[in-house]
C-alpha cells in the first residue's frame, strides 16, 4: 500500500470516528434528553465516559506522544464493548417496540458503531509500529486530523480566554486525563463489577 493509499485510509478511519462514535451519539443523546428516555441516557452516559479515552488519545498525537497511538487502539474496543455490556439495559432496549424510532436509532447505532469499532482497531493497530517514536510518513498521517483539531482549539482558546493551547499542554491534560480515566477503571474493575455484574443500575 502506498502512502496516499494510506492516509486517505486513516482519514477515512478518523470521518467515521466523527460520524459513528461522535456525531450520533450527540444526536441521540440530544434527542433521548429531550423525550426523557431514562434507559437511552443511562446507556450514552455510560458510553460518553468510556468514549473519553479517544479524546484523550487525540490530546496525546496533538504533540506526536506515542502513547496516543496504544489508547487509539485501546478506544474503540472499549467503546463497542460499553453499548453491549449491560444485561439491564440491553433488556429495556429489547423491552421497547421495534417500531419506536429512538429505540430503533438506537439499536442500529451500536451495530453500526461495533462495525466502526472493527475497522479502527484495524487502522490504528498498524499505527502501532510509531510506539518508539517514527515520524515515517505512515505515524505523520494519524497525526494530522488531531493537529489540525488542535489549530482550531488554540484559536477559540485564544478568542475566548486571551491564552496560548500548545501542544504541549495539550498532551499534559492528556496525560492528566488519562491517568483519571484509569484511576476511574480500576476502581470499576475493582469494586463496582464484582458487586454488581453486568447491572449499570444507576451507574
């Protein structure tokens, strides 16, 4: 494969992200606020809190931190594994009638997101080649859609609060993000999955 065949690939890999594990899930989450669906909005809060690790992954590759390339992979998996995980949920959701539209959005939405999840964890794994720190043309390529991110965040950061968002300190708030984010998981794994299973309760 060639390197235009490639980065044409990883941008696609990123337009999905957008799509699938970005932009419909606000959507649904807007749209179950808004008709109250309690099991809908148990289940996106779930998701958006998993789903952080892939900002966090973005805020690592803004200033080329290897690291962001293993939780690049690591996201998706996660992610697909959180709409599917809860016995609960996933019966409230079978509970509802197939001809509901939110329901319906909803269940073709987490195919839709595991079809994505299957295509990312196989981009990002040879991704994984950059983890001793390459800048060949291949590690440069999934560095662009969060460096260009980044250019956008630092001039509305700048508009609003007068600051400089470098790269640097976004990799910094990554690193402080993701060191959370696994505090979070390991007290899940922990306590909360022994005690309760696969119940999110009011998790």
């Amino acid at each position: 494969m060639n390197e235009l065949s490639y980065r044409a690939l990883v941008w696609l890999t990123y337009r999905l992200a957008a799509t699938f594990a970005v932009g419909l899930p606000l959507v649904l989450l807007v749209w179950s606020a808004w008709r109250r669906d309690a099991m809908v909005l148990r289940l996106l809060g779930l998701y958006w809190k998993v789903a952080s690790l892939m900002g966090i992954s973005v805020l690592l590759l803004v200033d080329a931190r290897p690291l962001g390339y293993l939780t690049a992979v690591v996201a998706p998996v996660l992610m697909v594994v959180s709409v599917w995980f809860w016995v609960d949920l996933n019966e409230e959701l079978a509970d509802q009638p197939a001809w509901k539209a939110l329901p319906l959005t909803v269940r073709l939405w987490r195919w839709a997101l595991s079809g994505f999840g299957v295509i990312s964890v196989a981009m990002t794994t040879t991704g994984l080649s950059c983890l001793q720190g390459g800048q060949t043309a291949s590690c440069l390529a999934w560095l662009e859609a969060p460096q260009g991110l980044h250019g956008l965040a630092a001039t509305v950061f700048d508009f609003i609060f007068g600051g400089q968002w470098t790269e640097a300190f976004a990799a910094f708030v990554g690193y402080v993000a993701l060191v959370a984010y696994l505090a979070g998981l390991l007290q899940w794994l922990l306590i909360r999955l022994p005690r309760y299973g696969r119940v999110a309760g009011d998790f």
